[in-house]
C-alpha cells in the first residue's frame, strides 16, 4: 500500500509540474505577444510623434510666408494708390494745357507759343501714359503676391489639419498602452494615416 501511495503521489507531482510548466509557457508566450505589441505601438507612436513635428514646423513656415507675402502685396497696394495719385495729378495738368492751347488758337497767340503749350502737352501726356503703366505694374504685382499669399494660407490649413491628426493619435497611441486596448491603437492608426494624407496635401495640395 506505501508502494503504490508512493506511486500515486509521485504521478500527481508530476502532473502538477507539468501544468505549472504549461501555464508558465502560456504566460510567457502571452507576456512575449504583449511586449511585441507594445514595440509596434511604441514604434508607431515615434514615427506619429516625428510626423506631427514635420508637420507643426511646415505650418508655422507656410503662416511666416503668407504673412511676409501679404506685407509685399500692401507694400505694392500703397505705391499703386501713390501712382494713381500722381497720374490723377498729371491728368489735370494735361486737361489744363490742353484748354489753354485751344484758347491760345482762338486767341490766335504767337506760334512760338503754340509750339510752346503743344510741346507741353505732348509731354504731358507721355508722363501720364507711363505713370499709368507703372501703377497698373504695381497692381498686377500685389494681385500675384496676394494669390501666392492665399496658396501659401492653404499649404497652412493642410500641415496644421495634419498637426491636430497627429496630436490625437499620439495620445490614442498613449491610451491604448495604457488601457492595453488593440482598437484605440487602430483606430490611433487610421487617424495617423488621415494625418498622413492630409500632410501630403500640404505640399501638393491635390485635394484643393
């Protein structure tokens, strides 16, 4: 009877061992899943985290460009306005001379001074044909500057639109760690890969 006790007791340790063992295993096994996922998330929290930093800098560089190229187009806005002032002021003065000559011709004045009023005229009206010109150089200058300010404006909406994207995912990437929740991690990554999307746009911007 102490024979087969003996027996029976030593089977029992052994299938005992080898259930400690197959949990152990078990837990390891799981333990090593759970360190290789949270490697990925951690990996995609850096990358997210780089992206955003890309992103968060190209925002602030468009915003520094809209804003130095809308300062350009004011600059050449106010030396339109001066230009057309002064062709204004040229106008005037060439309607002035203009109705002196034709008096002068009633009046039947001397040709010298015909020729005279007639050179003035002509000159007049040269000056008041190139200051036309320039201030309408001046205009199309502030129109190309104030669109290229309006692009520049769009490049920032699409970086800073990735900014927030990014943002989100990162803390989503933080929670789902924390929480050891796989589908804040996927849903951390669709929002990076909108992100991504969004990021592209900000350089090409083929989405409009």
């Amino acid at each position: 009877m102490g024979k087969g006790y003996r027996q029976g007791m030593g089977k029992e340790s052994l299938e005992a061992h080898e259930l400690i063992e197959s949990v152990t295993e078990s837990l390891d096994e799981r333990e090593h899943k759970r360190d290789e996922w949270n490697i990925r998330v951690a990996l995609t929290t850096s990358i997210l985290a780089v992206l955003a930093a890309l992103s968060n800098l190209e925002s602030e560089q468009k915003t520094s460009e809209a804003i130095l190229l809308k300062n350009s187009a004011i600059f050449y806005q106010a030396k339109s306005s001066d230009q057309w002032s002064f062709y204004q002021a040229k106008k005037i003065k060439l309607h002035m001379s203009e109705n002196q000559l034709m008096l002068e011709k009633v009046m039947r004045a001397p040709k010298v001074d015909l020729a005279k009023l007639s050179g003035l005229v002509e000159k007049y009206k040269k000056q008041a044909k190139g200051i036309r010109q320039e201030a309408k150089s001046f205009e199309e200058k502030r129109d190309e500057l104030n669109d290229e300010s309006e692009k520049a404006l769009k490049h920032h909406h699409a970086f800073a639109i990735s900014v927030v994207c990014f943002q989100v995912s990162i803390v989503l990437s933080s929670m789902a760690v924390m929480l050891r929740r796989s589908m804040l991690w996927y849903v951390s990554i669709g929002l990076g890969a909108l992100g991504l999307v969004s990021f592209s746009n900000g350089y090409f911007l083929f989405l409009g």
